[in-house]
C-alpha cells in the first residue's frame, strides 16, 4: 500500500517521549492512507460526507499550526492560512483541498508538522510538559498545557484516521491499520 515508514512507539519511555512517539505515529498513519494517490483520488468523498482525504490533509495542517504555534507559541498563523476569512468560509481547507495537487498538500502537511515539532522542542525545553500556553481558552479564560495540546492532537488524528481508513477504502478498496 504504502513507502511510509511507521514506527510502533515504545513500550516503557518518558511522558512526553511517549506522548510524542503516539502523535508521530497518528501523523504517519494519515501519510501511509494518502500514500500515492493521486489529486483527483484525494478529492473523492465517501457519501453522505463531503470530506476528503486532501481535505483531511489540510485540516490537519492547519491544526498543527494553530495548536503548536498560534495558542502554544502566541506566534501569527502560517502565511497560507493568513489570507482567510474564516468568517465567510470556516469550511475553507476542506473545500480548497481539492484544488491541491498531492505535491502541494504534502508539502504543506509536512512543513506545518516540521514548524510543530520545532514549537514543541521550544516549550518542551522551556517547561517541559506543564508550559503553559501563550493563549486562553476562549471559554474558560484559562492556558492549555503543552501536555493536553500534545494529547488533543493525538486525539484529532485519532479520529480523523479512522475517517481516512473509511476514505481510502472506497477510493481503491486499500485497507489497513
């Protein structure tokens, strides 16, 4: 199916290693589900949905961006996500996904996870797991730890890989983990 590389996480490590091993794991699994498809394959959506598996590419771009860098970091938003209006069109990554070539998108998943990973050695060194974001929660008034920004994360590509696995399947009838 795939030329990724996956790595199961270890079984007896540090917190953070371990929270950090789960989330390159999640990561590898969206890139081993869009793995040599090709620009109209991942524009394809499993109906009812309108989502796609470029789609979900972009979304989670973004995510790595806004959680490691905007609410993490207090740093501007990536320059693609910049010229938005999120107001008009909150929908705008799914629905421009589509007009991405595999190329395009790839690149742009893996430099927003790069720009993550060098957010999350920043705070790690700074406070380890307990830094506390620059930003607060809109409700609560209250800053997230790298720790619970680590495990949300963990948690968006937990369920949108099984979206991907759902995706993949009806787009060539690939299965796997």
């Amino acid at each position: 199916m795939t030329s990724i590389e996956r790595v199961d996480p270890p079984l007896a490590i540090p917190e953070a290693d371990t929270l950090l091993a789960f989330l390159d794991y999640h990561r590898d699994t969206l890139r081993m589900k869009v793995d040599g498809l090709s620009q109209e394959q991942l524009a394809q959506a499993l109906a009812p949905s309108t989502m796609t598996l470029g789609g979900l590419m972009k979304h989670l771009a973004l995510n790595e961006d806004h959680w490691f860098g905007v609410m993490l970091l207090g740093k501007d938003e990536a320059e693609i996500w910049q010229q938005v209006d999120w107001d008009a069109d909150p929908n705008w990554e799914w629905r421009t996904a589509n007009d991405d070539s595999p190329e395009v998108l790839r690149a742009l998943f893996d430099s927003c996870v790069e720009g993550a990973d060098r957010n999350i050695r920043q705070a790690l060194a700074e406070g380890g797991m307990d830094y506390l974001s620059i930003k607060e929660d809109r409700r609560e008034k209250q800053k997230f730890s790298l720790r619970w920004i680590v495990v949300h994360m963990i948690e968006e590509y937990a369920r949108h890989n099984g979206h991907a696995d759902l995706i993949r399947e009806s787009v060539d009838g690939t299965t796997g983990e």
